[in-house]
C-alpha cells in the first residue's frame, strides 16, 4: 500500500493556506486580450472579460466577476500594448479579490496560435519554448508576438507559477505528410516551412469531443466531421479516430490559412468548403443541384 503525502495541520490561531485550485486563461490575440478565471473544481467561470481595440485611442476594457455575482464593468480608455492590457487585466481581478498574487492560482494558461510542427499537446513553457514560440513568428507574424507577450507578461506578474501553452496548429500535426505538402520544390518548402499547418485546433479539438458526446457515440472508434468557425457548421474535413486532424478544412482547396476556403464550381457560385466534386458522366444535373443547395444553407 502507497503511503499518501500527508498535509501538516496549520499551527493554533492560524489559517491553513487555501489550495490552488484557480487556472487563469488568456487568449492574447493580435488586437485583443480574452481571458476567463477558472474553479477547476467544478470548471465554474470565476470572472471573464475582454480587452479590445489594443492600441487604440478607443480601447476597451470589459470584465464581469461572475463569482461575486457582480455587475459588469466596462472601461474605455487608450491601452498602449498587450502588456498594458494585461496588467490592466490583473487590476480587475484584485478589484474582486481574485488577483494573480492569491494562492488560490495554480496555473496560467496561454492560446498560442502557431507551434509548428514541433508542438504536439499541451506544453509547459520554458526558455526553449519562448525561443520555439519565438522563431515562428515569421508564420504566424500577427498573433504569435501577441501570443508571448501575454506569457512573459504573466510570467513577470507571477514567476512562480506554472505557464502552460495550448497550441492551434496541434490538432493537426497527425495530418498525413502528403496532405500537408504544396505541389512546389521540397527543399524551398523546407527551408522556408511552407506546408499546410491547419488552425483553429482548439476549436475543432472542442466541437469533435462535444459532438461525440451529444451523438452517444464517444469520442473513439468513429471518424468525426469538423465545422469551420464561422462558416455557420459547413462541414468541411474528417477528423481521424484519434480527433486529430486528417485535412484541414481549408487545405482541400489548396487555400490553407485562417481565411475561408472558397471554390468555384461549374455553377459559378464561391462556395465555403472543399474542391467541386467530380462531376460524373450523368450526374452534372444532381451536382449542380447540390451545389445551389449548398449556397442557400451558407447564406
């Protein structure tokens, strides 16, 4: 039998230190700052709040302290960089008793949008990773500075804590290599990483796991269909067995990016999804059917 480490009991007259059971998560984007404060007891929301229009002379600041069951705040001031909006961020949590400098604060997470190929899963930030996060810049030039801000920001306010990096482009890093690959000379696509990363991983990773569950059918042994965002549920590629990404949805075309996939078809309608299907000798007439269909439900 494995003995359990054991807690000493705190000393008469004094408090027993409160457990660390709050995960700060913030989605550091190229002009905005998302984040939600985390009971990872229950997965109750503690506060959440947006920053937006970083760098602007109309910036914003909304935070609303669900825990308190406080009211919304809103402030609209200029804020300069995403380390100001940050630090901001921490000012409204202490307003609420939920600063970055309680012990109740385990972790803090960060949205990174591009990993490479080199991230996989979930990653504790070090130096390496910084530096990682860092050289990829020239692929990802307008979220992945905003991406590191956030985590040197953080680590800054709270060096003691863990800072854990969840990646986009790692839903799809099982995509099969010829999938990934352009049609253009290997070697320039290597020594530049030119290949198809996929994003919004988080997001597909999610809908996958939830459509699964509502379906009954888990989230094993059935390949999975995965929506873009913002393409009102067009589905757009197969997930494999696993959830991670086969195609990217807007790899199909040969667009891949962060932009919708558009295709003309024999109809001359741009479509939201993958290349036209072949159109087999007689059945022009049911495709190009399915094709108007297809344009009425992305209205």
């Amino acid at each position: 039998m494995t003995d359990r480490p054991t807690t000493a009991p705190a000393p008469a007259g004094e408090q027993a230190p409160a457990a660390a059971t709050r995960v700060l998560v913030l989605n550091s984007g190229s002009s905005s700052v998302k984040y939600q404060l985390l009971d990872m007891r229950d997965g109750s929301r503690l506060a959440v709040g947006l920053v937006e229009r970083i760098g602007e002379r109309t910036s914003r600041l909304k935070h609303t302290p669900l825990a308190a069951g406080g009211e919304t705040r809103e402030t609209n001031a200029p804020i300069a960089d995403h380390d100001a909006a940050l630090k901001a961020v921490a000012q409204e949590l202490s307003r609420d008793g939920l600063g970055l400098d309680s012990p109740e604060l385990l972790a803090i997470g960060h949205r990174v949008v591009h990993g490479g190929m080199f991230f996989t899963e979930p990653t504790v930030v070090t130096d390496e990773v910084i530096g990682e996060i860092e050289r990829l810049i020239p692929v990802a030039p307008l979220h992945n500075p905003a991406n590191l801000t956030g985590i040197l920001t953080a680590q800054a306010l709270r060096p003691d804590l863990p800072q854990v990096a969840v990646f986009d482009t790692a839903f799809h890093t099982t995509m099969p290599e010829a999938a990934a690959r352009y049609a253009i000379d290997p070697k320039i696509a290597d020594r530049y990483r030119i290949r198809r990363y996929g994003f919004h991983g988080t997001s597909h990773a999610y809908v996958s796991r939830g459509d699964g569950a509502a379906a009954g059918q888990g989230t094993r042994g059935r390949e999975r269909d995965r929506a873009a965002p913002g393409q009102r549920g067009v589905r757009v590629g197969g997930a494999r067995r696993s959830l991670r990404g086969h195609l990217h949805g807007a790899d199909a075309s040969g667009r891949a990016g962060d932009g919708y996939a558009f295709r003309r078809c024999r109809s001359g309608r741009r479509l939201p999804f993958g290349p036209c299907r072949p159109h087999v000798h007689g059945r022009d007439r049911h495709s190009s059917q399915q094709e108007e269909r297809s344009v009425r439900a992305v209205r």
